[in-house]
C-alpha cells in the first residue's frame, strides 16, 4: 500500500467529496490502515469512520498524563493506557469556476500541489495517515525483530542513531531484547504505546451536526473517548509551524426584530417608525464589545450583518425592522450574557429576540501534555516557536473540548483555503508529517 505522504495527498484530493459525499474515500483510507479496528457511524446522509489501534496490547504504556492536565485526567479512568486521537474531515467546499487546472485533478506546479482540499483539510489528513502507518510498522518490525533474536540477545548500545523522522535506524545492531534494555532507553525507542486512533467525517463544511458531534456521542457510549487529540486543520499563517490552534471562540446568531406601525410618511403621528425606535440604541449594538477580552481571546463583539425593513418604497414607513447579527464570543461571554443585555437595553420598545449557539468556545490548558509535546516538536523542527493562538473561525476541535479531551489544531498553512486554485507547499505536507511522527516516536522522552 502507498504511504508516500504526496501520492496520498493526491489520491485524497481525487476524490469529489463535497460536504457530505463520502465517494469511497473512506475505502482508501481503511487500506492505508488496514490492521486497525473499525467502526462507522453514518446519520442523516453523514458518514463518519473511526479507527483505532491499541499499540500497548501486549506492553501498556506505564505513565499516565501529566497531573497538571485536568481535562484528560477526567477521560478513561478504567484504563492505564493514554488515548492519542488524530482528527480531521474529508469534505470540502464546491470547488466553483475559474480554476486553471480541474479542481479534482490534483496538480503539480513549481513545489505545490493544486486540487480542492489541498489545504483544508487533505493534507493533514494525508499527513498524519502516514505518519501513522509508519510509526506502527516501525513498532511491530521493533517487536518482531527483538522477538526473534531472544532472550539471551548479545546487548547492544541502545543509544543508536535517529532517523529524520526521529525514529531509531530499522538495523539489527540497534534492536536489543526489552529484557536487556534499562527502562529509560526502552521507553525511549517504544515510543507512543497507548491507544492510537483516527476520527473522520464528511459534515465539517456543512451544519456538523451529524460528524464529530455524532461520532463523539457514540465513543462516549462504548468508553472509547480519547484523551488527548489532534485536529490537523490548515493553522499556520506565514510559514509552516509558526502557529498553532490552542482554543477558539464560539459563534452565536441572532435576529432582532423591532415592532412598529406601518404608515403614510405624510402623516408620521399616526405611524410608529421602527427605525426611530432603534435608533438611539444602535450604536450600543453595533460594534459593542461585550468583554474586555483576554490575553488567549479577543473581545466578544457584536456585528450585525443585515438590517432590513419596510416596502422599497419612499412613502410608507416599515411596520418592523429585522436585524441580524453575530457574536464571536470568548469563554468570558456566554449567550445568556448577550441576553440579558440586549433585553435590558431594549426594554423599553416592542421587540423579539433570537438567539442561537452554533458553536461553543473552548480554552486548552497550555500547559497540557499535547500542547506542550507539539509546540517543542515543532520549534526543534523549525528553530523557532509557534504562536498559540485562538483566532479565526470554528473547527470540530470545539466538540472534543466538550467531551474534556485535551485538544490542539496543527497544520499547514491556510492562505488558499476555500479559494479558487487553492493549493498546498509540497515541502509543508512533507514537513507536518515529519512533526507527526515525530510527536509519536518520541512521545515518552
């Protein structure tokens, strides 16, 4: 099976998967791994897969997650082994028209790889597909090798030189018996040794309502939530690594509906102007911060994006005025606070209020053991930190925050996403499954 990072990459990108087609990708992607378990949850149209290894079934890994991180310490109490999660969805936004080259047809130009998805999300999942695939093969050809050598192996130094990946040389002279290995070096060559898995959907693009969500419910139910994950959306800006998703703010809708009296323009004492109604209270609306914000979020302001009223016409005033409006908000503004201030400032005039939480915010400890084990791989990988940031819009990372899974987005960088000819450094692709393996490889050190 293929696992060269860019080949998969472009059999990914192959694939017309517009939210929520699926298009037998997820056929694909159960080759590349083939030896894990498998479940599927489909509903309303959606499909998701989840696979899962356990690489400690036969070692369990010893060391549980750091003290100082609360929320995986509230997930798997009944087991010993750390539960890694590799996330990610395989739809993509219609691709739309004026493409230099057929959008499902992945291309290669002068180091990038064009194609629908190329950066959001297909090369993270590609990335980190591989990444997978070898580090496990690297373990079981540990394993088989160490085996058959037996138990009275001539030791060997157990220090042995580190691939580029960060992995140990695959060559006899560094494999010693685990018996004859100290623990320090053994944990160091074993690497991750928990429960390894992968979440995938078809619905990020769309409502998400019936992808990630769903396919949380379900592990929930068999006690298979993971307790750190991995969301390898498209993160960095500038240039690869320079930033990394520790949080996001949530989304809240609403529609305002103020009430009036339509009316002849020529008689306005018998008419009651919406407009006029609103009015001194628009500028406590539009733009207003509802928070100071913080050092992880900006302020929680509210935008309106439409107001509309009335017939077109010049000589009747509207019977009522809709608006509509957004809130970005933090974990310092909840939609029940937006509430309560909206109907104490507009208390006095005839209105309605809807409101609606599309997506909650969320704030990873910094100091957890993911956020901490990929923000060092990546400065020893780039030479210079990633910035923990909690900017742009939603991700499907907010659904395991609320499972209390401890969460990081990491990907290539995002400046083509949803645009015509959107397109992926070759060089970046190669480089996030290089953090990947690496992250695993040395996850006990």
């Amino acid at each position: 099976m293929q696992t060269n990072t860019i080949e998969v990459l472009k059999q990914l990108i192959a694939y017309p998967t517009i939210t929520p087609q699926e298009c037998g990708i997820y056929a694909y992607i159960k080759e590349i791994l083939s030896d894990f378990e498998i479940l599927e949850f489909e509903k309303e149209g959606v499909k998701n897969l989840f696979l899962y290894k356990d690489l400690g079934a036969k070692n369990a890994e010893s060391q549980r997650a750091d003290s100082n991180d609360s929320n995986a310490e509230s997930q798997n109490k009944k087991s010993q082994k750390t539960h890694l999660c590799f996330a990610g969805h395989i739809d993509v936004v219609p691709p739309g028209e004026g493409w230099a080259s057929e959008p499902f047809s992945p291309t290669i130009k002068e180091g990038f790889l064009y194609g629908r998805g190329a950066q959001d999300m297909k090369a993270g999942v590609a990335a980190f597909l591989c990444a997978i695939r070898e580090v496990v093969d690297w373990g079981e050809s540990q394993n088989l090798q160490a085996s058959t050598k037996g138990a009275n192996a001539e030791s060997q130094n157990t220090t042995s030189e580190v691939s580029d990946y960060g992995l140990p040389q695959l060559d006899e002279s560094s494999l010693a018996t685990t018996q004859e290995q100290d623990s320090s070096d053994s944990t160091r060559l074993q690497g991750f040794k928990g429960i390894l898995s992968v979440l995938l959907t078809s619905d990020e693009e769309g409502a998400a309502i019936f992808g990630t969500k769903y396919t949380l419910e379900c592990l929930k139910e068999r006690d298979l939530l993971p307790d750190f994950a991995i969301v390898a959306e498209p993160t960095s800006v500038a240039k690869f690594g320079d930033m990394i998703k520790v949080g996001r703010r949530g989304s809240i809708n609403g529609i305002l509906r103020v009430f009036g009296k339509q009316g002849h323009v020529a008689y306005p004492k018998k008419c009651v102007n919406p407009v006029e109604l609103i009015a001194p209270y628009l500028s406590q609306i539009a733009g207003y911060e509802l928070d100071k914000g913080s050092a992880e979020f900006e302020p929680s302001k509210l935008v309106i994006t439409d107001i509309r009223g009335g017939l077109e016409v010049v000589n009747v005033t509207p019977n009522d005025l809709k608006i509509m409006f957004n809130v970005r908000n933090s974990t310092q503004t909840s939609l029940e606070d937006l509430r309560q201030y909206l109907e104490n400032l507009l208390s006095k005039i005839p209105h309605s209020l809807e409101l609606n939480q599309s997506s909650k915010p969320f704030l990873t400890n910094k100091q957890s053991r993911i956020v901490q084990r990929i923000a060092k791989v990546l400065e020893s990988k780039n030479g210079f930190a990633p910035e923990f940031s909690t900017s742009g819009g939603t991700s499907d990372a907010r659904y395991f925050a609320e499972y209390g899974v401890s969460v990081v987005e990491c990907g290539v960088c995002n400046d083509s996403i949803h645009s015509i000819n959107e397109r992926v450094r070759l060089s970046e692709v190669e480089s996030l499954q290089n953090v990947f393996l690496t992250l695993l490889a040395q996850w006990n050190l």
